[in-house]
C-alpha cells in the first residue's frame, strides 16, 4: 500500500476508535486526551494522532484549547439547541427516502428491532443498553438513502447526542418517554407511511430537545 494511503488508514482507524470509546461511554464530555499515552494505546506516531484529532475536532467530537490540549467535547445549551435542528433536518430527510423494497425493508426491520431490545433493556433496568439500542435505531434512520456521506454525517451526530446524554445524564426520565415512539416510527415505516413516521419523529424530536433543555438548566 502506498505510503500516503497507509496514513490515510490509519488516521481513519484510530479516528474510528476513539468515536467507539465515547460512543461506548468510555471517554466523558470534558475528558484530556493524553497524546502520549494515546500514541502508544494505538501504535502509532504522535503525528498521525494529531491527525486523527483533527479530524475528530472538525466532527465536533474532540476541541483543543491552546495551551491545555485535547478533550473530550462537552456541550453548552445553545450548541445542543442547534444540534437538535440539523439532526431534525437530516433523520427528516433521510425518512423521505424510504421507499418500498427490500432493502428498506429490512431497515425498518432492524429499527423495530432494536426499539424491542430497547424496551428489553428498560424493563430489566439498564439503561446503558437502552441507550445502546437507541443508537442503533438512529443510526438505521441514516441508512436510508443508502449514501456513505449521508451515514458518516449520522455516526458524527449520534455520536455527538452521546455525549450531550452523557452530560445530561441517562435513566428512565431520559430515555424511558421515547422506547414507545422508536417502535411506533419503526411500524410506521413498515407500513409504507413515510409522513407519519416524519409527524412522529418530529415530536420525538421535539420532547427530547425538552428533556435536553431541563437537564442543562
């Protein structure tokens, strides 16, 4: 492989391995980011961490301060306000692609089931796991036009709704108001009824912007 290409995949790697561990709960909003300690936690030069930071910074995941270095990104209100709208703008969008194929099909599919898992979850009390599912079902919404761009630009979101919740904290005041609605939009679209589960996600929307609000006030 190319020298070039070679450092290209290995910034993607680690890049994609730092998304896991916030996405897994193991780095937390306002958490330094050791750059020695990461180098060598993934075997590569400080260089080509610095690469991968950058490019985590430019998602909105990681922010460096001069002076202090990297962390672990943490949300003020009006970040998380402005977040809700583009992510009400892309899942929106994505619905409207929904068409009646198997591909489709499948994802909704895989949307019910991860709103049953989730429900699973709740009723034996952990809601790391809700929150888990919950991921996965947003994360089908962005599958739907069956675009790359569209897909990383959802991971990025997700991603970043992890760490709001992580500042907000997670329970059944979080999370319990929504498993019901994950299902209904899921059906919905099994149905072939695109505008209703676009009604319904919108108010989904809507409601968790308000649990976000009264969490950061």
């Amino acid at each position: 492989m190319p020298k070039e290409a070679l450092l290209v995949s290995t910034v993607a790697r680690v890049t994609g391995e730092i998304s896991r561990m916030v996405m897994e709960g193991a780095l937390k909003p306002g958490e330094k980011l050791n750059e020695v300690a990461f180098a060598t936690k993934f075997d590569v030069s400080r260089n080509t961490l610095r690469e991968a930071f950058r490019t985590l910074i430019r998602d909105g995941l990681l922010v460096h301060y001069i002076n202090r270095g990297v962390y672990v990104k943490s949300f003020e209100l009006d970040e998380v306000e402005k977040l809700y709208q583009f992510r009400r703008f892309m899942q929106i969008s994505c619905i409207s692609f929904f068409e009646a194929n198997a591909r489709c099909s499948s994802l909704a599919d895989a949307m019910l089931l991860a709103a049953t898992r989730a429900a699973e979850a709740a009723g034996a009390g952990d809601w790391g796991a809700v929150a888990h599912h919950n991921n996965e079902f947003h994360l089908r919404i962005f599958d739907i036009p069956d675009n790359e761009q569209v897909r990383e630009i959802g991971r990025d979101i997700v991603v970043q709704f992890r760490l709001v919740f992580m500042n907000s904290g997670q329970g059944p005041d979080v999370h319990g108001p929504f498993i019901q609605r994950n299902k209904e939009i899921a059906e919905a679209l099994a149905a072939g009824e695109t505008d209703r589960a676009c009604e319904l996600l919108d108010d989904y929307l809507g409601r968790s912007l308000e649990v976000a609000r009264a969490r950061y006030r």
